[in-house]
C-alpha cells in the first residue's frame, strides 16, 4: 500500500462527538491505518508516495451503513441493479455492513441452510472489495431451530452478526432465545423494528425489544411505519440498545429519537443507516441525505450526526475505522 498524505485540509473532523475537531491541516496514513493527525514535515511529504491537496476542503471519516441489503457480488436482484454498492462508495459509504443475505433469491430457512449463507456471504467477501470500500458479510439470520452448538460453529469460522426479524416464527418473542445464543457466542444482534415489511413477517414494537434486547434496533425510524411513539422513551431510557434511524424510514419519527438519545444523554447509541437497496431503492447518496436531514432539521451541529454515521457506528460494531486518529483505518471522505 503506497504512503499517502492528505494536505490542506480546512477542517478535519474526527467521528468522535465530544470531540468533533483535530487540529491541523493534514493526515498521513501508511499501510492501510492513519499515522498522524495535524501539521506534517517537509520530510514526511517527501517520505509519501502520493500527497493529495485537499484544496481547503473539509476531511471526516468515511461513512459506514450498518444496514445494506447485500448479496453476492455487487448486485441486488431486488432492484435488478449492478454496481450498486461502488455507487454508494461515491456516495461517501467506505464501510458496508450486511443486513442479511435475506434478499438472495431462493434463499433458505433451514438451520443449516441459513449457517451456510451466512460463512459463503463472509468469505465472499473478505476477498471483494467494491471500487475498493469494505463489506462486512455474513450476518446470519436468526431461524428456529438453530441452537447454540449452531452459533458457536459459524461463530468460529468468523461469523459475528446476526439478524432477528425475517424468520419463521410465530411470534416475536420466539427471537428472544435465539438472541441470547447469538449473543453469547459473541455476535452482535440485530432486529427489525417496526411494522412487518415481508410477507409472513410480524411488526416489532416495544415490547418485542424489551424481551429480546438485541444490540441494535433497525430502523427504528420505520421501514416507514415505525414503532408506537409511546415506545420510544422506554426503549431510550430502560435498555441499551443502539437507535438506528434509516434513510428508508420516516423523517419525523427519526428527529423524535434522535432529541431523546440527546436529552437523555444517550446519543452514543444514534446511529445513521440507509435500509437500502430495498423497495425503497438504490441510494448511493442516502448516507449523506440522512446526515443532512438530522443536521438541518434539529438543532444540533452537522459534526454529530457525521458522527453517528461514522464513530457511533464504530463502537457499537466494535470496527477500526470511523474515526480521524491515529491508528484507525485509514478511511478518509474529503
């Protein structure tokens, strides 16, 4: 990997909300992860390989969706679009992060079936890398019949998310053991929340979450229709669980969670999602579009909600990018 410097960067903001600046005017990154962070050398430039003039420009952290409806390959029969997920890194979108692979034609239910979807999804890509971003693959959909010998195994071969909402229960509080197996094996849980958005499926309002308690709340926005209102408050200050608003939710719904996580000091768990390629479409610029509704929309700066697309996102799914700091992942959005 060839040493690179960013110079003559205007502002450089960090991913970290409490601490939304860094001084300097420059970054320097070598093999894949930022060295420094401020004002270079002459000798340092020298020592690069390629200097990028930033030309006054402001650097933050590229933007990491938490919620892409990948498949194989850099297509999505859903909307019958190639090239998509390149689109979305032109969309500022470094980072993807599987939603499940529920939208692979014909795709299984079974045990065994939904543990192989999931390690293929994984392995297929640590070895593709659209237009060069990251697609963090095989989120492992939560079906009866899995047990905890099930997700210890995928655990072991590097799966290490999962998603509750498109399974076969009849209930939604079915999930809640299913939950639990996937999280003592060390994955991150996520759940569909809100009304049902396929056929067969169930809404999951609050109670649903209160008992299953996964890590994260999809759209809890909506897919559009969103949770009861009355929801929102307990889910904010009785749990833990990160707040994902997406771009394919509801606008109105997003900016009600999002002064709750603010007045009650829980805006570490907001965080920004797209929810595409779905119904909805292909957004390549979704990420951004959301940014801007939260910042110009409410009353607080533009630098929170890019940290809620880039740091927030970081620390809930335990990833070294989405931050400007030294010894991050040098992924950088001018």
């Amino acid at each position: 990997m060839m040493k690179t410097a960013i110079v003559n960067i205007k502002t450089i903001v960090t991913g970290d909300w409490r601490k939304p600046f860094a001084k300097g005017d420059a970054v320097l990154m070598d093999k894949g992860k930022i060295q420094k962070v401020g004002t270079l050398s002459a000798g340092e430039l020298k020592s690069c390989d390629l200097v990028v003039d930033a030309g006054g420009t402001t650097a933050c952290p590229g933007l990491i969706d938490s919620q892409v409806h990948i498949t194989f390959g850099d297509y999505t029969p859903r909307q019958q679009t190639v090239g998509f997920l390149e689109s979305y890194l032109h969309g500022g979108v470094t980072s993807n992060l599987s939603a499940s692979e529920v939208h692979v034609p014909g795709r299984p239910s079974d045990p065994e079936g939904v543990k192989s979807l999931a390690v293929a999804a994984l392995k297929c890509f640590e070895n593709f890398r659209p237009g060069g971003a990251k697609v963090y693959g095989g989120c492992i959909i939560l079906e009866p019949g899995l047990t905890q010998k099930d997700f210890n195994e995928v655990a072991k071969k590097g799966v290490w998310f999962a998603k509750a909402g498109f399974g076969g229960v009849k209930t939604p509080f079915e999930y809640t053991p299913l939950v639990r197996m996937a999280q003592k094996a060390g994955m991150i849980v996520n759940c569909h929340t809100g009304g049902a958005s396929i056929p067969g499926s169930s809404p999951i309002i609050g109670k649903h979450l209160m008992d299953m308690r996964p890590d994260v709340s999809f759209h809890i926005n909506g897919g559009p229709i969103a949770m009861p209102d009355k929801d929102f408050p307990m889910i904010v200050n009785e749990t833990e669980i990160a707040l994902q608003i997406c771009q394919a939710g509801n606008i109105r719904t997003a900016l009600m969670c999002l002064n709750l996580a603010v007045e009650n000091d829980q805006f570490d768990r907001f965080l920004i999602a797209t929810d595409t390629p779905t119904g909805t479409g292909v957004m390549p610029l979704g990420m951004i579009k959301s940014v801007t509704e939260m910042a110009t929309l409410s009353d607080y700066p533009p630098e929170w909600m890019i940290a809620a697309a880039t740091g927030n996102v970081a620390k809930i799914y335990r990833l070294n990018s989405g931050f400007i700091a030294r010894g991050k992942d040098a992924d950088v959005l001018l």
